[in-house]
C-alpha cells in the first residue's frame, strides 16, 4: 500500500486553518481554491470537483475538533483503497502546520495522486495564507 505524506506551513492561526479544514462542503471556496472547483456535500458523503476535471466521491469519517484531525476516505474514484488525514498543527499565534497524509491501493496510482495532492497543497496554502493576511 503506498502512503504520500505532505507537510506546508501556514501564516494564519490554528483555528482559523482548523475551521476552513472541518467546513467540509466548502472545500472549493474556504480551502483549496482553483485545485477544487466543485464540492457537493450529502451528509457524510461529498463529491469533489478537481480543476482537471477528475470526480471523486468521499466519505467524511472523522471530524476532531480537539486534535484538529479531519479523516476521509475516497469511496467511487480511482483507488481501489484509500485512507486521507489532514491534522493542522498550532506554531504560534499566527503560523500552522498541516500535515496531509494519503494511504491508497493500487500502488501504480501514487504517482499520479502524489502529483495531485502536491498541487492541492500549493493551492491550500495559498488559499489559507490569503485568508490569514
């Protein structure tokens, strides 16, 4: 099973980046702009709309404001299996951590995937530190 792990730095407050995290239908506008163009939320089941046309539907599968730990899991899309957390960190007053880390099968995939979630960590970044200036 391959595992993608990204980390980024974010010049905004914890809870501010936590909040953005944990508005899971909002992804599209909160968090991750021009990588995530649409996002449907239906319950616990949301269908994201990437920037290069590729459809996934997730399960939300946890959601801990004490840890500031969101878990997800890709349900109809390319993976056969996949397991994503995001955990956002406090560095300061100002400042965050995100860890971001992938679990899927099949392995062949991971490339492909890592190139996305590498994009989508750009585009969180951006988005997030935008909202914290």
């Amino acid at each position: 099973m391959a595992t993608i792990r990204k980390e980024f730095t974010v010049q905004a407050n914890a809870d501010e980046v936590w909040a953005a995290f944990r508005d899971v239908g909002a992804i599209h506008t909160r968090l991750a702009r021009d990588f995530v163009t649409d996002c449907q939320l239906d319950g616990t089941l949301r269908t994201v709309t990437f920037a290069n046309g590729l459809v996934a539907k997730e399960r939300i599968v946890t959601i801990d404001d004490a840890a500031h730990r969101l878990v997800y899991s890709v349900v109809e899309g390319k993976p056969t299996h996949h397991n994503g957390s995001f955990e956002v960190i406090r560095e300061g007053a100002d400042r965050s951590h995100v860890i971001w880390i992938a679990d899927l099968l099949p392995d062949e995939i991971a490339g492909a995937i890592g190139q996305m979630m590498e994009l989508g960590s750009h585009a969180m970044k951006k988005t997030l530190d935008d909202a914290g200036s």
